[in-house]
C-alpha cells in the first residue's frame, strides 16, 4: 500500500486497521472525567483480542507486524500503563479489575519478550522490524520504571500475591501461570538494555542499570526476589531459572569490589583510577614529543635508506629523521603482512561478559544490601535447586542458563570473600552461623563439582568459548574460596577445605581439560584470556602447595590403550582375510581407570608447550590495560617456565623478546610507579641474559629463535642432546588360535587342518611332521618294551606277595620337539594351520601360553601314547594322499574360524571370600555398594537396543567439524523449542477462566459419560455377588474388576484424570493380557479354596491386569471357572469349613507367580 508521501506501507493495510480498531475499542481519554482515562466497554475481550492476534500472527507466522503496530498505536505508554494505575492497592477483592490487570500483563510480556536474532531464522521482515522494536522496547522499559503515577512493578507483584500465597500443593495451572508471567515481566524489565549499535533517543540514565536497581528496590521487587529465593523447593519450584535470569540481569559486569567499598574508599579508588590514567597519558605525550614534528617541518619528505645487502628504500615522513630505530620501525611496520580483517559479529554474550557497569551510589548500596541478605538466607536454596534442575535436564533448561549459573556463582562467591575481608577489616564481630562458610555450602559439594566438571569438558568440546569462560570462572572463585577456608577457617572448615580439594584434584581429566584450554587459545577473545589465564595461575599455585603438604597424594588416570593387530605377511601363512572374517584386525581401544602417584613437577610441564607459551604471550601484549594482580599473573607463569621448569629457550622467540624487551625499555614502557614494573624489570634482565648464555653454547639457536619450538626442539637447545626415550620393542604375538566350524571326529580334523596345510603349498611342514611324529612313535615303544622288561625281571614270580602288589606304572619321558629351521621355527610360532596340526597330533607348548616367545619349546606329553601317536601319523597320511572335499566347493581353511577370546572377568575382592572368612562385613563395608545410590533399574519387556560394534564405538569417539556442527545445530533447534514453549505456556488459560455455554456443555457430557461408566461396573459387580456358588471364579473375576472401578471412583470424585487413566489402563492390557497372562493355579490347595476379598489398592493394580473388560473377557472366564469348579466339588468333603483360611489362587506370567506377598 502506498502512502501519501509515496512510501510503501510494510505492513499488511487489514492487519494495521485490525490492530488500530483494538486499540481504540479499549479505551481513552475522558473528557468528563478531569482527564482520566476510561476504559471502554469490552476491554477484557479487547485485550484478549491483541493478544491472540500477537500469539496467532506473529509468533505462529515468525512475523512482527502486530508488534509493529502496537508500538505506533501506543498501546502500552497510552492505554496499558493507565490502566495499571487505575488499580489501588486497596482493591485487591475486585475480580475484574484483578482480571484486567493480568490482561494487560498478558500483553506487555511478549511485547517486552527478548527479540532472538537468529541468523537461520530471521526474514526481510525482521531486519524491518527489529531495529524499531528495540527502541520500542527501551521506550517501554522508561515508561514503566519511571512512571510516576503508580508502582507499575509492585503492581505486577500485587497481582501473583494471591497465586503465591496458595500451598503448592494446592495450586492449579492458573496459579503456576501467574506466577511466572509476573517473573518473565519483572525478568524482561531487568534484561532490557541498549544493544552496542543502538543509540536511544530519549536519556540513558532513565534505562540504566542503576534506574533499574532503584525502581527494583523502591517497589519492593528485591523482598519479593528474597521470598521466592528462600523458598526454592519448598513453595516454588519451576521458577527457579527465572529468578536466576533477573538476578544475572541485574549484577552482571558489576565491580565486586568497588560495590563492597564504602564512600571514602570509593572516592579514593576513583581518585587513585584518574592519576593513573594522568599518569599514562603524560608518558605517552613524553614519548611522542620526543620526536614529534615542530612548526618549522610540516612539509611532506622523502628519505632513502641504505640496507645493509645494498638495497634502497624509500620512507616518507618526517618521523623517519628522528633516528635509526624510528626508521626500523617504519620499514617493519611497512613490510607487516596484514590479513583482509572480517568484520566482527555482534554477540549478545559478549555484551554480557563485557566492561564493568558503573553504578550510582544509591544503587551500589541498595544492591549491596540485597546481595548480603541474598548470600545470608537465598544462595544455598537457589542454585541448590537450580543445580538439580540442571543434572536431571529439566524442560525449563535452556543452554544459557548454565552459562549464567556458573557466572552467579563466582560473582556471589567473590562477593561472601569481599564482604568477609571487609568484616575483618572493620573488626566486625558477627554470629557463628553467619561467619561460616555454611552460607554457601551448596557449591562446595561433591554433585556440585560433577556439574562444573561435565560443564568444562561440554563446553571444550562444543567449543562454546563463554560458557567455558563463566565455568573457568566458577572454577577459579571456589578454588580461591577454599584457600581462605584453609587459611582462616576453623579446624572444621580445614577438614572440609581438605577434603574438598583432595576431590577437586583427584580426576586427571580435570587436569587434562585446564591444560588444553591453555594450550588451544586461538581468537576467542580478551574475557576467554583473562579466564583460562586466571584459572591456570590459581589452579597450579593451589595444586603445588597441596601436593607439598600432601606428599603421597593419589590421583586417578584414565588411559587408553590401543593395540593394533598387524598384518602378517604371506610367508607366516595368514593372511589378510584368514587372520579375522569378522572385522577384529581392527584396532582394540581399551580403557582403563588406575590410581598413581602424583608428580607435580610432570603436571607442570604439560604448561611448557609453544601454545600456552603463546597463550600468556597474547594476555601479556594488553600489559598497558592490565592491573597489578593481571601482570603478576603473567609474571609467575613466566618465571616458572624459565627457572623452575627451566625451559627459558620457550620464550626465544624474535618477537617475544621484542615484547618483552618494549615493556621496560620501548616507547610504550610500563609505568615505573607500577608496583609490578621491578619484577618485569629484573625477570626480562634475567631472560636476556640465559639467552645470550645460550646462543654461545649453542650457536643453532639463533636459526631456531625465527620459529616456534617443539618439545624435542626444546629439550635438545637447553641441555645440548637429545631426550632419551625407551622405546619398548613390541612383543610378538603368536598365531591365533582356530577351532572348527562343524567337524567333530578326530580323522575329519586332522583332515581338513592338512587340506588347509596343502592348499597353501606347504607340505614341507607335513613332511616334518611326520618325520617328527615316526621318530617320537619309535622312542615311545621302545621305552615301554624296555620298561615292560625292566619290570619284570625286578618281580620274582615266585613270591607271591610281590607279585599281588600293584606297580604304579611309570611315565616315559618327554618327548621335546625340536624345528629343523628357523622357517620351521618361525612356522610353529605364526603359521596357524601348522600350530592346529601339531595340538591335533598331541604336542603342545611347554609352558603357559600367554608367555609364548618364538623361542618356546613344543614338546610331546608323556600322558600321549605310541599307539596315539600310531593314529595320529595314519590320519595325517590318509589325509595327504585323499585331501578331504567339502560340499559347495568351499575349501579345507573355511571349515575353520578363529577361536574367540574368553571375556576377561572383573576381580573382586570377594572372589576367595567364603562366610567364615568374614563376607558379610565385606558386604556391609560399602566397598560394593559406592556412594551414588543404586542404579536405575531397567524395565524386564523393553526392547534391548542392538549394541554397537567395537568399529562403530571407536568411530563415534572422534567426531569431525561437520558432524559437531550438525550436533550444534541441532540443540539450537531443541533449545529454540524449549523457548516457545516457555513463551507460549503464557497464554494457556492464564487469564480466561471464564468458559462459555459450549464448553460447559462438553465439559458436563463427559462428566456424565464417566459416571455412567462406573454404575454400570458396579452393577455388574452386584450382580456377580448375587450368583450361586458354582461359579466362584466367574464372581471373583467381575469382583476384582469392580473393586478397581469403585474404588478408583470413590476415592476423589474430583480426580477425574486417575478414573481416565485407570480405565485407559484397563482397556490397553485386555487384549495383551488375554495372550500373556496364564491364570492357572500354582497348586491344587489354592484352587480348591475360595478367594477372599481384596481391597488394598496396591493389590487391586495387580490383579486388574489380569483382567479383561466385559465383553471381551467372557469366554476366558467361563472357560476358566469350569476348571475351577470342579476342583471345588472335589474338595467339599475334605475342607467343608475352610472360609476362615481363605488363600487367592496365584497368577502366573511366563511361568513366574506375579501376586503380591501382603496377602499373607
């Protein structure tokens, strides 16, 4: 549509007019009324109007016209906010204006919502929208914090009160809707603020953090912050991230320190900042005035240099007078390669985790007050909820809250550490309870830790660079939390600290992950820097000092070891396809968890490499921006790595010692008032000097000092030779052992393992054999006829006692095969078709086979017969000249497969354990029974999932770029679903409570229908009561059906979903059951018996599913009662007066009786 200056309208001219009508149906300006505003005739369904067409258009749509819209109606400044105003607070018992007021809420949440800029989801019509709707949003923000007629935000809360006060038990969905609309209104309030590339019109200080802080106070929002906080898991549940999100909103990129300081030593820190700043700027002046232009040479000039091989340069400006090193500089700077820079993205991260936000001094105070009552009654209750809801992944989860978790934590931890030094320098006497580290227990646990450990490795391994920053940051505020408990706490604070850190350290991969982060800083930014650099210098000073104290300190190492079956060659006689047909000869990864000893100075020197040499080299060139405590940090990790580790030749870099050399001696020097610039000085002097020391040693470096190092590099230019390492020769393995597929009789084995044999064309191993064989054959029969003399001519036949005693017989001696080669040798190691022939023909190896070496001696037992060895050299001649054939024309090595390896079996300690040995105290130890609780049990009927191959695990373990994209891709996807649900569960029937004639209709109908449901069940029951005794069974079935029924009715009439879900169940097991369920009795005495009644509703569940609905149970019950009847009958004369000791027949399922115990 064309407007009259010749514009084009981008919205829609129906959605505009639709729009403008609402707003105007709602109300206005009263011209009777001394200019109060009216509300007009259908305003509750005039909100509920804008609302659904915000919902229904422009959130279903992905469109903002509607947002557009009501922003150029004026809707909220106009209408909404005086409508807000209207309502006293001594009107809390109107229902109507109660009514109205959460319509008006119900339409200023979404309009406040935050704007996702999401790059695959946005349209022409958002980059149309968006930059209009963000300056609406500040607009809103002014007008509703600022509004002078009424306390806009106290008003929001005043309209959850009743909602809140109502036990959580007791609350409906209603209820929990509220409450959270006034949350994400009181959230949205808290998190607005002006984008970097917005400029508002109106004044800033009306929208800023203080303004915000100020209004939150005076209208009473941090009491109510307080309350919810307290009672986390107790009256409040699901608004636990909420409450999180304001208070991120509120405190984040706020000075810890300075809001802890009183007036005086704020005035004095700002001071102490100007003269700094002063100080800087005077230097810098000096530096450029030393050769800056006068007014005599502001001509332009061109000079020619001379290089040392002869050439000429060219240099314009008259800066490179001055001096050689000035004319250097300008021929560097010339010859620098300088990349096409990309333009940086806008992150709303970065914005969060950015410089710090100054505060008024009515709002330092205010928000310092509610921090100490915040750490006093609400830290341990928040984020200990919040900590479960992020373990168990709740719905509510969102990926950023993590992210804020983390950074709240060390925020208010570094607050509890200001707040107790402030204490302590004021002498300030507080209460035991107070003065402990109990207030922020809820972070110091062993759950707490799994969180922030599983944090770090998602985060590394997403590479989600500011959730990795606020976890190093967590990670950095309770580590130095524990320091103080060790140095100031009581002894019991000593203990815990002790024991806290021993957890802290003992996992390795939390010393892997810390190392990589170091190692792997690329381009993510000053703050990431600042973070892993932080964590590096307390986590090595914490873990050095704990591990002097501790001196047999044990730490557990997960290592993988792969083993790699290599491909024999054809001379061994395997294969590729012979040595496994089932995928094995790939690699094996095994993992294995051991403890050992902790070596600080071998975790150290995974610091050393180039890339966290690079790391603190890249914080190190911001040392004109950093503090005293940034420039002490660099310098330890410097001073480590040159003396302690006694790598200095890490740091003979060209352009490190540059840098190193400007920051004491170069134009842009450290401050010589620094405290810090001493160190520096004598640290950089000292580095110099190894340098120089080492270029005369080792005149190579000066090539080496053009690129970086590696470690061997390294080691070989500090100590002048090369590292030595052993290298273990691989230990060779012998041939796999293979079994047969199918044959079973000796004759068939010996058989195909010579076909195999001769397929290969080795019948020289045959021949020996043989040879082998004849020869062990001869020796063992002739020993026998010797021994068989031998006996003989030692017992006199005619003493009859000697000759009634039974010889025990003797063992000839062992028959030691020797090869003839070393192929032969060689053969008997690898060849796996000759090792099969040789255990078929009764020679074996001497000695356990897991040390079998090449040189290993095969020898024949002597338990092995002349006669044995007789069959054994007829089998394998039979086989030679008549090579067995095979149906299909398969071929002798197919009949045989590989044998598999046994599982190994994990060692207990209780393998050897017997009851008198003392096994029940082992049990009752809680060695086999660790800390966690049991596991979760698995349900017997679910289908099992097919179990990955060892191929497919080890390919899953490493993942590409495109493939971690692809995941990343899709939890922004899930979370962006998480998102419009939470936004969209605001208009379930929050405000419409109210139904109309349909619904009502609907609503009784089926009412009716479950009510005639259950007469109908009890009917049925009565008349299953009234039956003669000859059809007990068919009565006791239609019983155990009715009392479910009934009894799921007359517990709550009101509870109408148990009565559908217990009917559902009942109609969904009637067909399975009919099939599964076998109502046999176990024995005969329980059938013959009659049922007694049951009424225990645990019991009733479990005999309902044997139970089938009317109709379609019938026939099983008559069918069943037939049975039973007769036992009945049988049994009148034996137990006549047997009701008193009524017994249920048992139930039985797959063979297993599923009755309940409680019955007897």
């Amino acid at each position: 549509m064309e407007l009259p200056d010749g514009g084009h309208d981008i919205v829609h001219p129906e959605v505009r007019a639709h729009i403008t009508s609402l707003i105007s149906a709602l109300g206005g300006i009263s011209a009777d009324d001394d200019g109060q505003y009216q509300l007009g005739d259908d305003a509750l369904e005039v909100l509920r109007d804008i609302k659904r067409w915000i919902r229904f258009y422009d959130e279903k749509t992905n469109r903002m016209d509607v947002a557009r819209c009501v922003y150029e109606g004026n809707l909220i400044k106009g209408d909404l906010i005086p409508i807000l105003a209207k309502w006293p607070e001594d009107s809390m018992d109107n229902k109507f204006k109660s009514r109205i007021v959460l319509s008006c809420f119900e339409v200023m949440v979404p309009l406040t919502w935050p704007i996702d800029q999401d790059k695959e989801k946005m349209t022409v019509n958002h980059h149309r929208h968006i930059p209009v709707l963000e300056l609406a949003q500040l607009q809103y923000k002014s007008a509703i914090i600022n509004f002078d007629g009424a306390r806009l935000l106290h008003s929001a809360v005043r309209a959850a009160l009743p909602s809140m006060a109502i036990p959580i038990a007791d609350r409906t969905p209603r209820d929990q809707g509220i409450i959270k609309l006034v949350l994400f209104f009181l959230r949205n309030m808290a998190m607005i603020a002006p984008s970097p590339g917005v400029k508002f019109d109106g004044d800033e200080t009306e929208i800023s953090r203080s303004t915000t802080i100020d209004a939150f106070s005076y209208q009473d929002i941090f009491i109510v912050l307080l309350t919810i906080a307290s009672n986390m898991g107790e009256d409040f549940r699901t608004e636990d991230t909420t409450v999180m999100e304001i208070l991120f909103h509120l405190v984040k990129q706020v000075d810890v320190h300075k809001l802890f300081m009183d007036e005086n030593q704020l005035n004095k820190a700002k001071a102490g900042e100007l003269s700094d700043l002063m100080k800087k700027e005077s230097a810098m002046l000096q530096a450029y005035n030393r050769k800056a232009p006068t007014r005599h040479n502001r001509f332009g000039t061109m000079v020619w240099v001379k290089r040392d091989d002869g050439k000429m340069t060219s240099l314009s400006g008259q800066d490179a007078l001055a001096d050689a090193a000035a004319r250097d500089k300008k021929m560097d700077d010339s010859k620098t390669f300088r990349p096409a820079r990309r333009s940086k993205k806008e992150n709303q991260d970065e914005k969060d985790f950015g410089l710090p936000t100054p505060l008024t001094p009515s709002a330092a105070k205010q928000l310092r007050s509610f921090v100490e009552e915040f750490l006093d009654s609400g830290f341990n209750p928040l984020f200990l909820h919040i900590r479960k809801s992020i373990d168990r992944e709740a719905p509510h989860i969102q990926i950023f809250h993590r992210r804020q978790f983390f950074y709240l934590i060390s925020w208010f931890l570094e607050a509890e550490r200001v707040r107790r030094k402030r204490n302590k320098a004021k002498n300030k006497s507080t209460a035991e309870e107070v003065s402990s580290f109990n207030l922020i227990a809820s972070v110091l646990n062993q759950e707490m830790f799994i969180t922030l450990s599983k944090g770090l490795h998602e985060s590394y391994d997403y590479k989600d660079w500011h959730s990795l920053s606020a976890a190093m940051r967590c990670f950095t505020q309770i580590l130095l939390t524990i320091q103080e408990m060790t140095e100031e706490g009581s002894e019991d604070d000593q203990e815990i600290a002790e024991n806290v850190l021993s957890r802290l350290f003992y996992e390795e991969s939390t010393h892997d992950v810390i190392a990589n982060i170091a190692r792997t800083y690329k381009d993510q930014g000053f703050e990431y820097l600042d973070a892993a650099t932080e964590l590096v210098h307390h986590f090595l000073r914490i873990l050095e000092a704990y591990s002097k104290q501790n001196a047999d300190m044990q730490i557990r190492s997960r290592k993988r070891a792969r083993r790699k079956k290599k491909a024999e060659t054809q001379q061994n006689g395997v294969d590729d396809e012979e040595r496994d047909d089932s995928g094995q000869d790939e690699a094996a990864v095994e993992r294995t968890s051991k403890e050992r000893k902790f070596d600080f100075h071998r975790f150290t020197s995974r610091f050393t490499p180039q890339g966290v040499v690079d790391t603190f080299i890249a914080f190190t060139k911001y040392y004109r921006e950093l503090n005293d405590a940034q420039l002490k940090r660099a310098h330890r990790y410097f001073y480590r790595l040159a003396f302690k580790q006694e790598m200095s030749v890490m740091l003979f870099r060209v352009d490190m010692l540059h840098m190193l050399s400007n920051m004491v001696k170069g134009p842009d020097a450290l401050d010589k008032s620094s405290r810090m610039f001493k160190d520096w000085e004598e640290l950089i002097k000292q580095v110099f000097r190894k340098c120089f020391k080492k270029i005369q040693d080792r005149p190579e470096l000066i090539v080496e000092m053009l690129f970086s190092k590696l470690p061997a590099t390294a080691f070989f230019l500090e100590y002048g030779y090369e590292k030595q390492t052993s290298i273990a020769k691989a230990q060779p393995r012998p041939a796999a052992e293979l079994v047969f597929k199918h044959a079973t009789e000796p004759d068939q084995q010996v058989g195909i393992a010579v076909g195999a044999l001769l397929d290969k064309n080795e019948s020289d191993h045959v021949q020996w054999l043989k040879k082998v064989l004849s020869t062990a054959e001869i020796e063992r029969r002739s020993w026998h006829n010797a021994n068989d003399e031998l006996v003989a001519r030692e017992t006199p036949f005619d003493d009859a006692e000697m000759a009634d005693e039974t010889h025990e017989p003797k063992l000839p001696p062992v028959f030691t095969v020797r090869p003839d080669s070393a192929e032969r040798r060689s053969a008997m190691f690898k060849n796996p078709y000759l090792r099969l022939l040789m255990n078929l023909a009764g020679v074996c190896l001497l000695g356990p086979a897991a040390e079998e070496t090449p040189e290993s001696v095969w020898v024949i037992p002597a338990e092995v017969t002349a006669n044995q060895l007789k069959d054994a050299l007829h089998f394998i001649n039979q086989a030679e000249f008549s090579p067995p054939t095979f149906e299909d024309g398969t071929s002798a090595e197919q009949q045989l497969k590989r044998k598999t390896a046994p599982r190994k079996k994990a060692a207990f300690d209780d393998d050897n354990a017997s009851d008198e040995d003392g096994l029940d105290d082992f049990l009752d130890d809680g060695v086999m029974f660790p800390v966690g609780g049991p596991t979760a049990r698995k349900v017997i009927d679910e289908v099992k999932k097919p179990k990955k191959s060892r191929k497919k695990r080890s390919a899953s373990n490493e993942i590409d770029d495109e493939e971690r994209e692809d995941r990343a891709r899709k939890r922004r996807d899930k979370e962006r679903e998480k998102a419009r649900k939470i936004k969209s569960a605001l208009y379930v029937k929050i405000g419409d409570d109210d139904f109309d004639s349909d619904e009502d209709e609907a609503f009784f109908a089926r009412e009716r229908a479950i009510k005639a449901r259950a007469e109908q069940a009890a009917n049925s029951a009565v008349r299953g009561f009234a039956d003669d005794d000859s059809s007990a069974v068919r009565r006791t079935a239609a019983k155990r059906k009715s009392e479910a029924l009934l009894d799921d009715i007359t517990d709550d009439e009101d509870e109408v979903d148990d009565l559908n879900f217990a009917q559902r169940m009942l109609s969904s097991q009637s067909a399975a059951d009919a099939s599964e369920t076998d109502d046999t009795a176990v024995d005969g005495s329980e059938a013959e018996k009659p049922k007694r009644r049951r009424l225990s509703p645990d019991t009733d569940d479990d005999e309902d599913t044997g139970m089938n609905d009317d109709d379609d149970g019938a026939d099983a019950v008559a069918s069943k009662a037939a049975a039973a009847t007769t036992g009945v009958s049988d049994a009148e004369g034996e137990d006549a007066a047997a009701p008193t000791s009524t017994a249920r027949r048992a139930r039985v399922r797959g063979g297993f009786v599923i009755d309940s115990d409680d019955d007897e």
